[in-house]
C-alpha cells in the first residue's frame, strides 16, 4: 500500500541537458587535465559579477538591525513589502502598475512555474520552440496537455508567428528572449497584445532580460503599450539585472484588466486570485531580502545594474563580432546576454558541443537541449570575464571551419 503519485509529474520529459553538459565536461576535464586548467565556460546563463556593494551593506545593516531587540521582528508584514511593491511600481513601471498589483517573490522561475495554479488545465497553451523549459513542463505538471509550441527558426528570424486559433489561451512570450537573444518590437508586441485582447487570452511575459535592452526603438515597459492592462501579467527578476541569481528576488506584475471566468460565467480579476493564493502558499520575502531589493532600485542600485549589464553586453559585442568575422550566422548579444549561433558545416548542435570542448576548450549550450527547433544551433552567454570572452573568440577564431 502506498500513496497514489501525481502521474503528471512523471510525464515531464526528463532533461538531460545540463546534466550532460555537466558529464561531459568532467570526462574532458578528467583526460585532458592541461587543457581543462583553461576551460572557459560560456554556456550556463549565470550572474559571474559580485553583488554591488551597496546592496551588500544594506542587507547587512538590516540584519544588524534584527539582532536587536527594537529591531527584530518576524514574519514579514505588509508595511515592509510594500516598501518594494510601491519602489517597483515606481522605479520599473513609471507607476502604470500599481504596487498592490505587484507580487514580490524569490525568483521567477517559481512564479512562472506556479502561475498555472489559476488557470483551468484544459486551457490551450502557446510556447515557443526554442523555448525555456519551465513553461513547458510546468504545465505537463499542472496536467495541461493542450501545449502548441510556435516554431522559430531561421526563416521567421526566431519570431514567433501569431496564431490562427479564436481560442482563448495563455501564450509564453520571452522578450529579449533566452534561448535565441531575439527582442521584439514595439509593433510585433502590440500585435500580440491586440490578438490576445480580440480572443480573450492572456500574454505571460517573461522579461528576465529586459535590463539587456538599449535600442531605444524596443519597448522597456510592455505596460506603455495600449492594451495591455488587459491581457499581460509580467515576469521580472534581478538576477541578471542585479547578480542577485544567488540572492533570490523576483516579481510578479498583473494588469489591472487581467480576468479569468469561471464555470458559472464570474469574471475576476487574476490579481486578486493571485493574491488569494499568495496568502495559503507564502509568508512573503525574507526582512534582509526586502532591504536588498530596496537598495537595488535606488538609484545607486540602478546605476550598478546598468554597469553590470553594460559589461556582460561588452562582451557579447566580442563575441558577435568573433562570429561575424568568421561569417557565422547569429542572432541576439544587441539587446541581450545571449547568442544564438548556427552551428557549422551542418554539424548537430551535440556534434559541435563536443568540436568546441575537444579542440578550443569552452563550453556552449547545445540548442537541441531547448526544443526541436534548437538541432543546428548554439547558445553562448556574455556571462563571465571579459578576458575569457576574447580568449574564446581567439580560440575559436583559430579553428579551420
Ligand atoms: N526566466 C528566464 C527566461 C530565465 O532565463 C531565467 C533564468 O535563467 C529565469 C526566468 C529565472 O529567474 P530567477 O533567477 O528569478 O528564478
């Protein structure tokens, strides 16, 4: 006898991705020990810069401070989380989001994963392929298997195109987008957000990467475009704005006009579901977390993000032109830390994964490991030290494709 398991979860295709990467980088690193002291990693999307100092010395302060008896206090009340709700409302959304419309948390996969608890599992679902996994197999969890994956290949340059169906549906847009680097414009975004409102669907946007952007053509704030109080709930993180990936703060952002309908035909506001859930599901964000996120708005906090990211863009400028010397065909690294490269000579992404380890010594993301439409294309991040990034394009530079 034993309790009956939740068979959906044993749906999930299992991932090797970064499982394998991981073994094959150990069996390198094993038989080539020499060569290993110089391996350069270019293929995991993490934060490598430290946390700016400010940040820092305002968690600390707040500890300090819940070290005393005046200043300790427990569970985390409203009053402090609003102090973040209303800097995010401000400092992110020129106030276009309201602050009780904001939800703070540790980390947008979390959210993205868990959003699904207030939608109906027979609601279809738009991904796209090359896609981030979480949305995917999130929702095979939740038991959802109407999931539509939007090709995205050379031919639509990695665009999503938007679909023919009337249904109402969510649709997971990543913009600038991992895997490819791809950003949208302000018209393809307001395309989307026209065909959600006509059939009734919801937009999850995912802009983790969106402190990447500096065209000034490109939408920062998907909420300035019409209509789209009525149909995006948003994602955001500093994990790559801030280096806060070890960290953990994140947030959720609903428009106002966001709605879902029930069998009886009630309409309501997907933001006071959400809230409803927050309250059984989360005692909130940790006093020293808050302090830090807090910090990370000010305007020292925004300046230091735009100092990081403008490094890790530095890089990604070495790493385009590397390629565009070598006539590769890439996209993103403009408005985005990641690259999105064609393998060459029509290697498999895995048959060049291995090519760049055995003869270069650097570390890629295979495409294929993000969906079908991956095979054939590599992902590098900007992530890491600038000298390494050069020492990659020397290294790969050198080779005789
Ligand atoms: N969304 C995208 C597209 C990501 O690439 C990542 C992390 O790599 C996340 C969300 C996760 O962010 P967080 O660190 O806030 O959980």
């Amino acid at each position: 006898m034993a309790v009956g398991a939740n068979e959906n979860i044993s749906k999930i295709p299992p991932s090797y991705l970064f499982r394998d990467i991981g073994n094959k980088v150990l069996e390198f690193t094993k038989n080539n020990p020499d060569k290993a002291a110089n391996l350069i990693r270019l293929g995991i999307g993490d934060a490598t810069l430290p946390l700016a100092s400010c940040i820092v010395e305002a968690g600390k302060a707040l500890l300090d401070e819940m070290s005393t008896e005046e200043g300790f206090a427990g569970y985390v009340d409203e009053a402090g989380i609003s102090d973040v709700r209303q800097a995010v409302s401000e400092t992110i959304y020129n106030g276009k989001v309201a602050a009780d419309h904001i939800f703070i948390s540790t980390g947008s996969k979390e959210d993205s994963g868990s959003i699904g608890d207030v939608f109906s599992t027979d609601t279809p679902v738009y991904v796209t392929d090359p896609v981030y996994p979480v949305y995917v197999n999130t929702n095979i969890m939740y038991g959802r298997s109407n999931i539509r994956l939007m090709e995205c290949n050379a031919e639509n340059n990695f665009m999503p195109a938007i679909p023919e169906s009337t249904e109402s549906s969510l649709i997971w847009l990543c913009n600038p987008n991992n895997p490819t680097g791809q950003t949208m414009t302000t018209a393809e975004l307001t395309a989307w957000i026209d065909y959600a409102n006509k059939t009734g669907s919801i937009i999850l946007y995912d802009a983790a990467y969106k402190s990447y952007i500096r065209d000034p053509e490109l939408t920062t704030n998907i909420f300035d475009i019409d209509g789209a109080q009525d149909c995006v709930i948003e994602f955001q993180s500093f994990s790559k704005s801030h280096s806060f990936t070890g960290v953990r703060v994140a947030w959720v952002a609903f428009g106002d006009g966001v709605k879902i309908i029930n069998s009886k035909g009630e309409e309501s506001k997907v933001r006071d579901i959400w809230n409803g859930r927050q309250a059984y599901r989360t005692n909130g964000v940790s006093r020293p977390l808050q302090a830090m996120a807090l910090k990370a708005l000010s305007e020292e906090g925004m300046k230091s993000s735009r100092e990081q990211t403008d490094y890790y863009l530095e890089n990604a400028k070495i790493i385009r032109e590397g390629f565009t010397k070598l006539g590769m065909d890439y996209i993103g690294g403009d408005n985005s830390p990641y690259i999105w490269v064609k393998t060459p000579k029509g290697m498999s992404s895995w048959e060049w994964f291995d090519y760049l380890l055995e003869n270069c010594a650097v570390v890629c993301t295979p495409g294929a490991g993000f969906g079908g439409c991956g095979e054939g294309y590599f992902r590098l991040s900007a992530f890491g030290k600038k000298e390494n990034v050069i020492e990659a394009m020397n290294r790969i530079s050198g080779l005789s494709l």
